[in-house]
C-alpha cells in the first residue's frame, strides 16, 4: 500500500512538473506557442506578436510587414511569464518561416528596415512645443503641467506641489531634480498642439494623456 501511494505521490509530482513546464516555459496554454504559431502559418495567418503599447509609427511598420506578406499584432502590456515565454517561441517559429522564405538573413535585414522607420519618425521635441499649461483633466497626481522654458511645476490633488528642471531629448522628456540629477525619463508617445501623452510621469507609471483644455475633473 504504502509503495502504491509512493508511486502515486510521484506521478502526480511529475505531471504537475510537466504541467508548470509546458505553461510557464513554453507557454502551452497561452494563445501564441509552437504550436499555435505551426496552425496559424498553415492557415496563412503569418503574423509576429509584439508585447507593448501602439507605437507612432505603428502604421508604417505595418506597412512593410505586409510587403512581405505578414502582419504585426499587438498584445498589450499587460501579461504574464507564461505569455512572455509563449510569444517567443510563437515569435521564433514565424521567423523561421519567413526566412525559409525570403533567404537566410532576411530577419535582420528586417530589423534594420524596421530601425530606419524608427529614425524618420523620431523627432527633435522643442520647448516651443512643450510649452505652457497641459491638463490631466483628472483630481489625481500630477493633474496639472506646467511648462517654462526649464522648468516644469507640478500640481497634485494634495497639498504637495513642486517644480522640476527639465530637458527634452528627440521624444523623450527628461526630468532632473534642483541639482540636476537625472530623476526620470519618460517617452512622449503623441504630442500635437492640443494633445500631449506620456508613457509614464513621475511615480505614475502609466500612459498619461494630458490636453490643453481645462475641462471639470472628474473626482478619484
């Protein structure tokens, strides 16, 4: 009896180290796996999986995707090591793909097409550009902006406001602190001359839309 539960203790050890190892390393049970990536190539659904938000230039990177007749897909942030793991073999089995396809090689001179979009599109970001009040347009931190020619002030729904030296390099906007260290970095996504979305500002690591309209925030 006590053999019988033995090897039935170890079975289970063993199909549940099977099963952690299929989903987390390998990402079985996600959408995007080996094997997923096999029955979408058969179906002539030839896609690559990117993990993130929409870039700028999203649309011409597409655009070159379908020259060679796949597309990009956008998961979003949002994910797990199972989903990480998972889209990177999925990754890998397309790119084999395309590259019994188009020749040995044809990944990165991909990547290098793809680097070459990134340069036409990336911008110098002025101050004129940045300059003046922008709006949360939310009761939360950082609701209002306010930028001068080095400076920016920042208000927040509690009693703590403050101000931040800052600089601008190409689409990024770098914060320093009143000795000039470097205290954050935050990519500007959009910026219009009403329209103004960062990945992240300060503590609040999330994609901030602010505008030039002081609209009635709406309370958190």
């Amino acid at each position: 009896m006590k053999q019988k539960i033995t090897y039935g203790l170890l079975t289970l050890l063993l199909l549940g180290g099977l099963y952690f190892g299929l989903r987390f390393m390998f990402g079985l049970f996600t959408p995007y796996n080996f094997w997923t990536a096999q029955q979408d190539i058969k179906n002539e659904e030839v896609r690559i999986i990117e993990i993130g938000e929409l870039p700028l230039n999203f649309e011409q990177k597409q655009k070159l995707a379908n020259s060679y007749g796949f597309n990009f897909s956008l998961h979003g942030c949002n994910v797990t090591t199972d989903i990480l793991n998972g889209t990177d073999y999925y990754n890998r089995v397309v790119v084999d793909h395309l590259e019994n396809k188009y020749g040995k090689g044809w990944w990165t001179k991909f990547q290098n097409q793809l680097d070459s979009i990134d340069r036409r599109t990336t911008r110098q970001i002025t101050t004129e550009d940045i300059k003046g009040e922008w709006y949360l347009n939310k009761w939360t931190m950082y609701h209002t902006l306010s930028f001068a020619d080095t400076t920016v002030f920042v208000d927040n729904h509690i009693d703590s406001v403050f101000t931040l030296l800052y600089s601008l390099s190409k689409d990024t906007l770098i914060l320093h602190d009143n000795k000039s260290n470097i205290t954050y970095k935050e990519k500007i996504i959009t910026l219009t001359p009403d329209t103004l979305i960062i990945k992240s500002f300060g503590e609040h690591r999330n994609i901030t839309g602010y505008s030039r309209t002081k609209r009635e925030w709406t309370n958190e």
